[in-house]
C-alpha cells in the first residue's frame, strides 16, 4: 500500500465522500439492480448518513493517498436489542465501506477494517459488524479473509 493514509473526514470532505457513495450505487446497481445511479442519490445518502453517525457516536474515516481520497469507511457505535448478553450487546459497526474503483486491490479495505477494530476495542467492545451485499462477492471475500463470519441473513422477496 503506497503511501495511503487514514483520517477522519471534515465537513470539507463532502464532496469527495460523495462522488465515493456514488460511486459504489453505480457499481452495485449493475450487481443488485435496486440502487439509483443519479448523483443526487449519493448526496442524500450521505445527508442520512451524517446524521445517523452523529446519533450513534460515528465518523466517516477516509483513505488519502498522494492528496486524493480513495475511500472511505463509516464507523459506529451501536446497541443490539435487550436480548442480548451485555458482553457483546454494545459493538462497532462498519456501516459503509467504499474504496475507489481504481484503487481496490491495493489494501485499503484491509486497512479500514483494522481501524474498525482499532476503534471497537478503543470503545472497549468486543464485536464488530458490517454489512455486505450478497452479490458483492469479492467484498464478501475480503470480509471472511479478514475474519468476518455470517451472523444473521436477510432475505428479500420482490412483491
């Protein structure tokens, strides 16, 4: 990995985060067909997302190498229902996790996930989660490469 650092995004960072969100919609729009590929799409997710990560204890990490942002990783702090056990009730989420297209391949995935942990044991929790699409295989691949195991499915039926 050349030269790529990680650090946490700034207001500024909003438009390179969006062109990131967009990105990943046009790219999963091909693998599942339900996302919208308009550049508006991306800006609203990531108004949704800023707030949803500022209730839930959360940041946008971003990947820069050589000046540019090359991805970028939603982190949050989470609380799963009652039924839980309190050991492992509270727990880090990887809510997003977008790497350039043109840099994938390079370790920044890796990286984010690391920082992900760094930052779930940092809080003193013991889980971390995140989320992938069935049809993104290759970012199911790095997930359970990294040690990531199925926990719960969710299954869609079209109506």
């Amino acid at each position: 990995m050349s030269n790529i650092f990680l650090r946490t995004a700034l207001p500024a960072d909003r438009d390179a985060v969006i062109e990131l969100i967009h990105q990943l919609n046009v790219f999963e729009a091909d693998l599942v067909g339900d996302r919208r590929r308009d550049y508006g799409a991306a800006a609203e997710y990531y108004d949704e997302l800023m707030q949803r990560l500022s209730r839930r204890s959360g940041r946008v990490v971003l990947a820069v190498a050589e000046g540019v942002t090359v991805g970028a990783m939603g982190f949050s702090l989470d609380q799963d229902a009652a039924y839980v056990i309190d050991g492992v009730r509270n727990h880090g989420t990887v809510t997003d996790l977008i790497v350039h297209g043109d840099w994938r391949g390079q370790g920044i995935g890796q990286a984010f996930l690391k920082e992900a942990e760094r930052l779930t044991r940092e809080a003193g929790l013991k889980r971390l989660f995140i989320g992938v699409l069935a049809a993104n295989e290759r970012a199911e691949r790095t997930y359970r490469t990294f040690g990531f195991e199925p926990y719960v499915s969710i299954l869609s039926k079209e109506l």
